[in-house]
C-alpha cells in the first residue's frame, strides 16, 4: 500500500483553478487521470478537448458548455462527456471538484 499527499498546482490563465494528477492511467500516452477544484466565480476558460473527456463532480456546483455555449448546470454525481477537438468551458458557482478521466483514441 502507498499513501501519498497531493498538491494541487494553480492552472496557469485560470484564476482559481488548481489541479493534480490523479494517475496516468496503464499508458499515460492513451488514458491521464486529474483532478480540479474550482473556486467560486472561477472557470476553465473555453478550449478544445485534447482528448476524449469525461468530467465527473464530486463536489460543488457550476455550470459547463460545449461548442453551443449553452450552459448547463452540474453538480455532485454528474458527468459530462467532451469528443476530441470539441470546444467546452466549466465555471464554478460553488467550489467545484471533480475528476478528469481524458482517452486518446488509439
């Protein structure tokens, strides 16, 4: 058994937005595990997913959009789903946690 203490690392042009990764997954090149706790009023700015993404919150409340900027909004135990190149953004209401499972088509 390993215990270790994560840090998490401020996202660099995404004030209030710290991450870590969780765990690279059998091949850190095909599957990368994170996680990312948003402040209140903080966003991960719109991009495009580099790789299949799943998002999954743990904790808190926001709102995320895909490339129809409509928002909708997300909580504990829901997950959302971004394809490879699809445009998406996710801002916190209350601080938000969740886990960031990203799949690269092999």
């Amino acid at each position: 058994m390993l215990i270790e203490q994560l840090t998490l690392s401020p996202l660099d042009g995404a004030a209030g937005v710290a991450m870590t990764m969780l765990a690279p997954g059998l091949d850190s090149e095909q599957v990368r595990v994170d996680i990312a706790v948003l402040e209140p009023g903080s966003s991960l700015p719109k991009h495009p997913a580099g790789r299949d993404q799943a998002f999954y919150v743990v904790a808190g409340t926001g709102q995320v959009a895909g490339d129809d900027d409509v928002p909708a909004d997300v909580g504990p135990g829901d997950l959302v789903t971004w394809e490879a190149g699809e445009q998406h953004t996710t801002w916190a209401t209350t601080t938000l946690t969740a886990v960031i499972v990203q799949r690269r088509a092999s």
